[in-house]
C-alpha cells in the first residue's frame, strides 16, 4: 500500500531469470535518483514554472522585455524536451531500457505542442488535435509495454489537450454558423440579383466577355499574390536563386532615394525571393501610390461610362442611410464643384491591417494587397468587361491578379453573396517609378450599380461582425 502512494509503481513486464544453481538476480524497487527526479520530474515542473511566467511576463510586456507568451510556451516544451531526450539517453547507456522508451515517446507530442505555437493562428488548433492524439496513442503502447494493459495509465496533459481542441471545435463551428446567419438574409438579395443578371441577354454578353478577358490574361490561375521587393544586382537571392534571362546590356535603376545607401536595382523587376516584410514600407508606398491611382481611375471611368460614389448620403424610410447618389465620371469630369463631392475611398485603416494580419496572414505583411484600394461602378457587365480590357491595354498599369467573382463558377458563399471583379495592379507610370512606389500592389474593384444599390449601413454591419466571428 505504502508504493503505490509513492512516486513510482510496480512493472508488469516479462523478465529472463538465471537458471544456474547460486545465481542471484537483484531488481531495484525505486527508479535511481537521479534519472527520475532529473529529467522525468523536473521537466514537468519545469515547464508548469515557465508556463506561468510566460503568460506573466507577456501581460507585462510593455514594462519589460520579454518573448510573447506563444514563445515562451514554445521555450518551455522545447527545454522539457531536452531534458527527457538527455534522460533517456542516460537511461539507455546504463542500460534502463523501459525508461528510456518512455522519457523518448514522451518527448515526441511535445515538440508537436513545439511547432504548433510557432505557426500560429488557426493551425495551433490543428497541433493540439494531433498533439492529444499522439500523446494518448503513446500512452496506449507505454501502457501495453510496461503494465500489460493499455488502459493502465491516463495522461493528464494529453485530455486536457483534447478537452481544448474539442472546446475549440465547438465555439468554432458556433461562430461559422453564427456568422452565415448574419449574412443569410443578404445572399439571398445578392444571389437572386445574380440570377436574374444571368437570364437577361445583355448581361450573359458581358459575362461571356468578361471570361474571355481573363482567359485572354491567363490570370485565372493564379491565386498566390504578395509584394515583393525590387531585384538588387547585388542582393543575395539574385546570386542564390536563378533569375529570368535579362539583357547582359540591361541598364541598372539607380534610384535616387537609395543611391546614397548603395543600392542598385535592375529596372523593372521584383525579386522573387524577397517578399515586403515592413508594414510601415507598404503604407509608404501605398500613400503615393493611391494618389496616382485616381487618375488612371477617372481615364478608365471616362472612356467605359464608369461612376463614382458620392460623398452625400440620404436616410430611407427606416432610419437607415444610403448611397444618394453615383456620379457618371464622363458626364461632370469637367465640373470643379462636383468634382469635390466625390467619395474616394482612402487608405485601409492600420488597425484592421492588423486584424487581418494576426488573423489571416499569420503575420506575412507581403500579403497586404488592398492597402490602396479604390473602386469604380457601371450600369451594365458589357461597361464592365470594357474598362478590364482598358486595364489590360494601358501601359501605365501591370495587372498581378484578376478575382472574377461575376463568373458561374465562383462560390459566392464566400463573400456573402456578394460578387464584383477585384483587379490587384501595379502603377508603374514614370511619376510612380521616380516616387519609388511602382513596385507596390493596389486594389481596384468593378462593381455593378445593382450590388452597389444593395449595400447598406445595416448589412456592412452584419459583414463586420460575421468577419469577426469568422476571425477572418
């Protein structure tokens, strides 16, 4: 009675004893000191000790330096780690086999725990799915090799693990069904919007036309766009990684923001290899940019009947605010005072650039596309479809990416129902090259008047808060 209460247990496992007359076998009743308490207690005290201070010290790291609390739960499993790696390689050389075998299995789920708080966001919950399936299935065999029972012990960690990652599960689909709710009434505005466009002749055309751009573009595949940095002659992937043929004549872009620093570029081309890792460089180049992106708005607009929002706004019947009013670009283009009650949209906000960051991008500012980001409205998909093949022919703009959400095959659950052609561009027009902002990707949305028209303070609202129950 007195060992069972105590630190260790009995094995139920299969021995050879001598069978020569006076031969003695001797088998300790306790693990050896040091081995136990070293490397199979310590590490579990160790990392409940570090575990606490990380979310301490995380709370408090305003006032003083520490890792974010993620990193110091990942320090402490990788540490705990170590020290049953080291024990069971102790235990292995004096020849304490079982205990080698478990110290090493039970090191195993927690460098799973490891990685999953390195990657962070939505696969950290993935991680500890894995991790408590791992960590029982471990326990299962420690079990059927040491006690001839699989079901001998239980491993705490291992069902919190899972009680978590169930929990997880659970508020997650919650928040998806509570999110689709919110949206529901929506989409079905928008998709019987869609299905009447699809039935009238005109809009067929314009569809048709429209696919036949993007085919034209050979875009439609492409579903990966980041920001890049321009190639440097001198940078380090350039002479890593192969790199497109370029004339051996090519001449090199000294730019002269960056002569001063040394850096010389070769002219017109990103790196491949080098992806924007600076928030602040994006809003810098995204604050010129925008600004040069308006005029090759109002040219698009000009020549394919394009609109734009007003900034004047009414209240309906219900309380509820709308559009005014859009205003045709070719119709009052020249008028000064109309010119000034135009709606651009400005700069995405800093704090939903982080959102979507943390949420998203998990922590990749390269994928930050729609910092700038404007929009132009038409009456019909054929004035549409022109101003994309207008995209398509200036030589001020190069097209990345074409998100055609009017095509029958797009899913239009994933926005709610909501369609509209999304274009990601770069302004690459002399005065954007001199300002050092042509290598930064913009947004340009074609929406239809009808999706416009639908779009109200009440349903932004309902977006809004469908996005943050999606964490998205």
């Amino acid at each position: 009675a007195g060992l069972l209460k105590s630190w260790w247990v009995f094995l139920q496992m299969e021995v050879s004893l001598t069978e020569a007359r006076g031969g003695v076998e001797t088998f300790p009743l306790h693990p050896d000191w040091g081995l136990f308490h070293w490397y199979y207690a310590s590490s579990t005290m160790l990392y409940t000790v570090l575990a606490y201070l990380s979310v301490l010290l995380g709370a408090l790291r305003r006032r003083l330096f520490f890792v974010a609390p993620h990193t110091g739960f990942a320090l402490a499993w990788l540490l705990c780690t170590v020290l049953l790696v080291i024990g069971g390689v102790l235990a292995l050389s004096r020849g304490v086999t079982h205990y080698a075998v478990e110290c090493l299995l039970r090191g195993l789920p927690w460098l799973m725990l490891v990685h999953g708080c390195v990657v962070k966001g939505p696969y950290f919950v993935r991680w500890v799915v894995i991790y408590a399936f791992t960590s029982h299935t471990i326990q299962f065999i420690i079990g059927a090799y040491m006690f001839q029972a699989p079901f001998a012990r239980i491993t705490v960690t291992g069902m919190a693990a899972l009680t978590l990652a169930a929990a997880l599960v659970i508020l997650r689909a919650r928040a998806m069904y509570k999110a689709n709710k919110l949206l529901k009434l929506d989409q079905l505005k928008y998709d019987e919007l869609w299905q009447s466009l699809c039935q009238a002749e005109g809009s067929k055309a314009g569809i048709m036309q429209l696919e036949q751009v993007e085919h034209k573009l050979g875009l439609e595949k492409r579903r990966h766009c980041v920001q890049h940095n321009r190639l440097q002659t001198h940078s380090k992937s350039s002479r890593v990684h192969p790199q497109p043929d370029l004339p051996h004549a090519a001449p090199v872009y000294e730019h002269p923001l960056f002569q001063d620093m040394g850096y010389v570029f070769v002219p017109g081309t990103l790196d491949p290899f080098s992806k924007v890792s600076s928030v602040n460089q994006l809003y810098a180049c995204a604050a010129i940019a925008n600004l040069l992106l308006r005029e090759r708005l109002k040219d698009w607009a000009d020549k394919s009947a394009g609109y734009f929002q007003s900034a004047a706004q009414e209240t309906t019947e219900g309380g509820e605010r709308v559009k005014k009013e859009l205003i045709k670009w070719c119709d009052v283009k020249e008028d000064a005072d109309v010119f000034q009650q135009l709606q651009w949209t400005t700069l995405k906000k800093h704090s939903r650039s982080i959102e979507k960051l943390v949420r998203s991008y998990r922590n990749d500012p390269s994928r930050l596309l729609d910092i700038s980001r404007n929009s132009i409205i038409f009456e019909s998909v054929g004035d549409l479809a022109n101003c994309l093949s207008l995209m398509t022919e200036d030589d001020t703009v190069c097209l990345e990416r074409v998100k055609n959400r009017m095509s029958h095959e797009y899913k239009s659950s994933e926005t709610g129902g909501y369609r509209d052609v999304c274009v990601n561009i770069r302004m690459c027009s002399r005065e954007c090259k001199a300002l050092g902002a042509d290598i930064h990707v913009c947004e340009v949305q074609l929406i239809l008047v009808d999706f416009a028209r639908l779009k109200t303070d009440k349903g932004h609202q309902n977006y809004r808060l469908a996005r943050d129950a999606r964490g998205s």
